[in-house]
C-alpha cells in the first residue's frame, strides 16, 4: 500500500484504514486509486478511518477525508471516522460549513 497508509481487512466487509506519518493529505490523488483498489479486491462493504493518531483536522486534511468519502462512496463503500480526538473534532467543527460526507463513530464498538 502507499506510504502513510496502512489497510486491514477487519471482518463482515469493513477495511481498517490507519494512517501513518507519511501520509501526505495535501496530494490525495496519488492515494485514492490505490485505496479504492483494495476495498474492491477485499470486497469492502464499510472503510473504518481510525483518527487517533491525527490531532488536528484542518482545511487539507478535512478536503483529504472528504476526497476519500467521495471515491468510497463511487465504489459502493461507506467511510466512518472512529475514535476522533476532541481537538481535532473541535477544529474540524470549525471548517465546516454543511454535514460532512462521512459518518462519524465514537470507536469501532459503536459502528452500526
């Protein structure tokens, strides 16, 4: 998988997306394809973006995670944010300006 992404397939259709230090939010374009790749192959039914290691969502990294929600949904996939800290959803509270285009979860426990 691409630098910054780290993909597991966790049961009953869901991917775990964990994102690493090398992710580069600001170039989603080379991410997006390899992405949307592996949830067809693992025939993905949910992706599980886990936010714990992101403490801040700004404009680029909300412009990433919305992006991404885009494509998962062109592939028949739902995206939900788990285990967001309350910093970065403080600030990403601040960018916007409509719901955004993903669900949002406490943690894995609490998909539905």
């Amino acid at each position: 998988m691409a630098d910054g992404i780290h993909l597991t397939p966790i049961g009953d259709g869901n991917v775990l997306l964990e994102p690493g230090e090398g992710l580069d939010p600001s170039n989603p374009d080379a991410l997006l394809a390899p992405i949307l790749e592996f949830l067809q192959h693992h025939e993905a039914r949910r992706l599980v973006y886990d936010l714990k290691s992101v403490s801040l969502i700004d404009e680029i990294y909300y412009t990433w995670l919305t992006q991404l929600s885009n494509t998962c949904r062109i592939g028949n996939v739902q995206m939900v944010t788990v285990n967001m800290q309350p910093a970065a959803a403080y600030a990403l509270s601040l960018t916007l300006d409509k719901p955004p285009s993903f669900v949002c979860a406490l943690d894995i426990h609490h998909l539905r």
